[in-house]
C-alpha cells in the first residue's frame, strides 16, 4: 500500500488519492462519454493498494495507464498518455527554448549575463548549455526548502549557482611569491623557478590563468610589485654578466651596487664601472618594461574555462618603495598607458593602486611621484583603482614601514569589489584567502511588500522583520553550501589547493579540503538600498537625511546579524555591496510583474548597485562621497564608490587625485572614475570624444563606448545584458 511518494524533484511527500482522481477526471472529460466516478476510484483503490509502500510519480501514471487499459474506457487511457506526453514536453520547453536562444546567439539576458563571457563561441555556447542545465539540478536536490522557496519567490538569488555542484570557491588571492620561487606544476606542465623578470612575468599569467579554471570567481595578485622586485635585481646581474662575457672584466662589485632608482639615461660620457651599470640598467628597464606589456597582452588574450573567457584577473601594487619594486611599478603604468595592440585600453587585469600616507599618496611621500603617474594613467585608461590603506577598517596592527614584507598586512582587493581582510580562523591578511561563496538579498521586494502599512514606524519595523528572517534563511544557505564545499578533494583544484590556498600546502591529493577553506569568507549581498528606501519611507538616501540615517539602519543591522552569524556558525561571514550585472534586472523584472510600475521603484530596468546613490541622481562627487562612505565601514565584504567625469579626462590627472581626496576625507575604501573612452571595434582606435560616430584612422563607423560595468570594463557595451544597458543609459555625470 502506497504511504508516499517520491517526487520529480527528489522530495518525498505524502501520498494523495484525490491528486490522482483529479488527473483520471480530466481526461476523461477530453472524451465524449465524460467521467465515471464509480471507475474513477476503482482505478484510484487499486494503485493505492498495488502500489509499493513508496512509489516514484511515473510509477504511479505507468499504473494508471495500465488499468485505464483494462477498462472498459481505453479512450481515456489514450487521453491519459497524451497528457502526460504534453506536460513532459511543457517540462522540457523551457530548457529548449533557452538552448535555441543560445544556439542562434541571441542578445538576451541569458547570453549576457556575464559580460565578460563570449557566449557566441563555441565554446561560450557550451557553458551555457552546462550552466542553464545545471541551476535547475542545484534548485531540486542541492537546495533546503526554505531557500528553494526564497529563491523561487524572488528574494533570495545565488550567485554562480551553476558552479555548485563543482564544490569550487569563488576566489583567491595568489601568494605569487611561492610561485616564483618553487615552481609549480600546471596541466602536464612543471615550471622551475623564475630567475629573469620575463620568466615571472609569464608564470605570474599561468598562476592566475590555471587557477581561473578551478575556481568560479575572479584571480587577484595581492602584491605585484613586491612579488615581482627580486627579478628585476636578477635581470640586472645577467645583464652585467653579459657585460662580463664581451669585455673578459670581471664585474662582481657591480652585482650588488644600491641604486636608489632604475632610470634610463644617455650613455655619453660616461666611463668605466658608471658606463656599464647605467648600460645594464637600461638593458634591464628595457626588458622590465617589455615583460610588464607582455603581461598586460597576455592577461586580455590567454583564455581559461574553456576558451571563452579571458582571466577575470586584478593586481595590487604602490608601496614597494625599493628601487627594483618602483621599477616594477613604473613599467607597469608605462605599458598600461600605452595601450595594447593598436593602443587599446587593456581591459584586464584590474589595476588597483594602493594609496597609503607615508608611503604613496603626499607629496613628500617616497612614491608620491609614481602616484602622480597613476592617476595619468587612470586619467587616460580607467585603471589602476585605487584601495585606500589608510580607511579606519584597512588597518592592520602588524604594518611596519620598515617592515620588508609588511605587504602580508596590507588590504588586498579583487574584481570589482570583493575584499577579504579580517579572519576569525588564522592570520588577518589577504594573502592566499578568498570568498568562498556569497549570495544577494533583495530588500526591495521586502519593503515593496510592507509598502501598504500606513503607520511609517510599523511599515519600518515589519520590514526588519522580514529582513531578519531572510538574513537568517541566506545564512544557512551558505553553511549548507559550505558543507558541500568542504567534502572536495585537494586533487579537485591542484594548484588552488597545493600552493596558493592558505594551509593547503599540508593537504595530501586524497585529503578533503574542510581543515582549510574556514579561511575564506562567505558573503550575504544585497541590492537596491535606494528603491527600498523610496518603497519606505518615499526618498532615496542621496537626498534625505531621513532616508540616508534609515540606509545605514539597515546595513548596520544586517552587518550586526553577520557577525552574529559568524559567532554562531564558525564561519567569516560579512555583508557585500553586491555588484549586480546579470542579477541587475532580474529581481526588477519579477517584482515590476507582481506589483505593478511603481515611480522610483520598478519603472526601471534595473535596481540600483547595492548602497549606491541612483546613478540617475544629479549630485556632487563630495555629496556622493558623503553618502555611500559610511557604508563601506558596514560592506566589508566588498564594496567600491565611482564617480562619473565629464569629457576628455585623458589631460586632467588632478580630476582623479580629487577623486582619491575624497576617499581620504570620507573613509571610503575602494573607488575608481568613469569618463568617455570611445573605441573603434575593427582598428583599436580610440579617443575621448563625447560621440565619435567614424574612425579617423580606418574610416569605420563601428565604435563603441569604453564603459566600466560594475567595476571592471567591457570592450564592447554589446555583451552588456539589457538592464545593464538601461543603467549605462541613465548615468549622469558628478559634477
């Protein structure tokens, strides 16, 4: 006798007469003859007896179809099998409709999500069809009742759902400096170590690429410039022995001469041991400079995943203040401000310029001079971004300026916005740590459902209330997330989990990697602060004291209850100002769907970017700066404040110091600038012009608008999802 039954989906439920009686009804009402009542529950009686104490679903029907058979109505077991024919087919056409969108690449949502992904290749085709097939796998038997019903009804989204089953993180921080100095193997590759500045150069690339594959997130370098300084001393003793093998001299005092500085200059006039180290040191700037362009060139070029995306990659530098580290430095910026190719912003790695007092941003600062240099360069090319070491919550206790390897205690940041720093479980530091796996809260649809309260104080409180009970169901989502992470194998990410991750080194091929990711972070984002606001209390935060004290009420509570969650489940939780890109329209289109064109709310594509003031809102860098700061201390997930310039920015490099000014002020910690950048898609060409619509150099008149997305840049707006688009349409400048 049946007692239950066991659903498509994998969940058991009680067994229902009525649900059965109710499918024989309605094919029986397609015949002429119409229902039988009597044969209805004679049918029903003897599946219920025959049946096994738990049966499948399709047991259940095959049953039915066989005594409809034996009945005196086979017309109605032939309109029984139709209907299950149909509703099969209805179960499939969602999965077939959205393999045709891709199959005939189509500009859609789905084939934008990621605008860093081609999915018109190939081999961008082919993730998709895993990608598309594997969320609905993740949605029946990875994921609790709760959280499938949060996700179903629009509150709750996870990110990289479809890399789940996987078991990866999202991403690391590479301690490069194991890397270079013990090797690696990749592949069916094995690297020894480097000894010149192009050998590291190219492995830094292989690290970050060979890690892209094994993880579902971005790749950063905490410390590029400290990591990479030791190769330029090294590219400068082979080129004095170079020196050495043309001239039969033996030239070992000059191996370790203390420059101040790697500069090149004219060789006439000069004589003796001064000729030849300012000879090997242009030889050796030289070749920093060609390695540091080939770098950047293989960066936008070297495919991971596949071949269909380019590394997701960022690197950290500005406070080596050796001279091989400011050489380092300095090349660096010189090949990004030249450009790639035709002279073409390179859109990756993500630059991100460490500002620090004393160090790198005053004037009497040692490399003050190399800061200048950044913000020309970001002037002209959006990057670097700039971390700001000196915000209240970057600090770290250990820093010492005097310290050669203070980097380990210096903020790293990665990708548009994720920053791993303080760690309950080890060492407080970026450096071979990561997030592990976030998920997005959207608090619109929480204040849109409280909307109708008409007491302003009681509309707050249920909202909290409703807050909290979503916080708590996204807290337990990603501990069960991490429960299933924690059960791979070391032999699952080879290179993550033998060098890079921190504490993997100890970890054996066979060894599940639980007594290490506890170091990584797991974040809770959250989209919309502005909207949930208007929803609220009827004002955005960017222009009402009343809505700005009620935007950080809110983040400071879900940043409490992170911390509580980190108490209670042993983990690193912390609140993310989610960058949203492919999730930017998607909660808007469901809650535009069941509650209706609402001004200021959902007559829009698109949400606002977490704690972000509308880019629609006409106001200052100051009072912008004024608004989202206050919010970075709460986001230490991850977050990033932009500004949006006027023009040519390409001569103005002050524009850009003014920018870091304002992060210095107002506690903020991660921002970049946005400013016109025009690119021509056949030759490279570009410039700054407010609208180029012909190529002066090839004639074309397909040119497309350099745009940063969330905070990283897009080569073409062309990959942009639809709501992305209606964003980038609606940004004002801050002025």
């Amino acid at each position: 006798m049946i007692q239950t039954v066991v659903k498509r989906d994998g969940r058991v439920v009680g067994f229902n007469r009525e649900k059965i009686a109710a499918a024989i009804r309605k094919a029986m009402l397609t015949t002429e003859k119409g229902e039988n009542e009597t044969l209805i529950y004679q049918i029903v009686d003897k599946v219920e007896m025959k049946g096994n104490e738990q049966c499948s679903v399709e047991e259940i029907q095959d049953m039915v179809e066989v005594l409809l058979m034996g009945s005196t109505r086979k017309e109605v077991a032939k309109s029984f099998i139709a209907y299950r024919d149909k509703r099969s087919i209805a179960r499939k056409a969602k999965t077939r409709e959205v393999f045709l969108e891709i199959l005939e690449a189509k500009n859609n949502d789905v084939t934008r999500e990621n605008a860093n992904m081609n999915a018109d290749t190939p081999a961008g085709m082919m993730m998709k069809f895993a990608s598309e097939t594997t969320k609905p796998f993740v949605d029946d038997y990875l994921l609790s009742d709760a959280v499938r019903q949060a996700v179903k009804g629009n509150y709750l989204h996870i990110h990289d759902k479809d890399y789940y089953p996987t078991k990866s993180l999202t991403c690391v921080q590479h301690p490069l400096d194991k890397i270079l100095n013990n090797g690696f193997v990749a592949g069916h590759g094995e690297s020894r170590p480097a000894k010149r500045i192009e050998t590291a150069s190219i492995m830094a690339c292989i690290s970050m690429e060979t890690t892209q594959n094994e993880m579902h997130g971005g790749q950063a370098i905490p410390a590029f410039d400290f990591y990479l300084a030791p190769f330029v001393r090294y590219t400068y003793i082979e080129e004095v022995k170079v020196l050495e093998n043309l001239t039969g001299n033996d030239l070992k005092h000059l191996y370790d001469f203390p420059f101040d500085d790697y500069l090149t200059k004219p060789l006439e006039g000069l004589q003796g041991d001064t000729r030849m180290m300012q000879h090997a040191v242009n030889r050796t700037v030289n070749r920093v400079h060609q390695a540091m362009e080939a770098f950047i060139h293989n960066m936008n070029a070297i495919h991971s995943r596949g071949g269909n995306q380019v590394v997701f990659s960022s690197i950290n530098y500005g406070t080596d203040i050796s001279a091989e580290g400011r050489c380092i430095i300095r090349e660096l910026l010189n090949s990004t401000y030249e450009g790639v190719g035709n002279g073409s912003t390179a859109i990756f790695p993500i630059q991100i310029w460490k500002k620090k007092r004393g160090v790198s941003y005053l004037p009497d600062d040692p490399n003050y001079d190399l800061y200048r240099l950044s913000c020309k360069v970001a002037a002209k090319r959006f990057f670097p971004n700039f971390v700001n070491l000196d915000a209240s919550f970057n600090h770290h206790e250990k820093w010492n300026p005097e310290d050669p390897k203070r980097y380990l205690y210096e903020i790293a940041t990665m990708g548009c916005r994720t920053r791993v720093f303080e760690n309950r479980f080890g060492e407080k530091t970026s450096i071979g740590r990561g997030n592990l796996s976030f998920s997005t809260i959207n608090i619109v649809r929480l204040a849109l459902e409280c909307r109708d309260i008409e007491k302003k104080s009681e509309r707050i409180e249920r909202f909290f209330a409703k807050l909290d009970d979503l916080l708590e169901i996204t807290a337990k989502q990603l501990c069960d997330r991490y429960e299933f992470q924690k059960t791979a194998l070391a032999k699952q990410f080879p290179l993550l989990m033998s060098s890079l991750w921190m504490g993997s080194e100890a970890l054996k091929p066979s060894d599940t990697i639980a007594s290490v990711i506890n170091q990584g972070t797991l974040g809770i984002g959250f989209i919309g602060l502005a909207e949930c606001l208007i929803a609220l209390i009827g004002q955005h935060h960017g222009e009402s004291e009343e809505a700005q004290q009620l935007g950080l009420r809110i983040v400071t509570y879900m940043r409490d209850r992170a911390n509580e969650f980190s108490d209670r489940f042993c983990h690193n939780f912390s609140i993310l100002a989610t960058p949203a890109e492919g999730l930017s329209g998607r909660f808007t289109r469901r809650d535009k769907k069941d509650f209706g064109t609402i001004p200021g709310i959902t007559d829009k594509e698109y949400y606002t970017n977490s704690n972000h003031v509308p880019v629609y809102y006409h106001c200052s860098p100051k009072h912008k700066a004024e608004i989202e700061g206050p919010y970075h201390n709460l986001t230490r997930g991850g977050h990033i404040f932009y500004v949006e310039m006027d023009g040519d920015a390409t001569h103005n490099p002050q524009a850009i110091m003014d920018i870091v000014d304002l992060m210095d002020k107002y506690d903020i910690g991660y921002c970049s600038v946005n400013h016109n950048r025009n690119r021509c898609m056949d030759c490279g060409y570009e410039d700054a012009q407010k609208k180029l619509d012909k190529c002066p150099c090839c004639g074309s008149t397909n040119i497309d608008r350099l745009q940063r997305i969330t905070g990283y840049l897009v080569g073409a707006t062309e990959r942009w999802n639809k709501a992305k688009l209606a964003e980038l349409h609606d940004r004002v400048v801050h002025k």
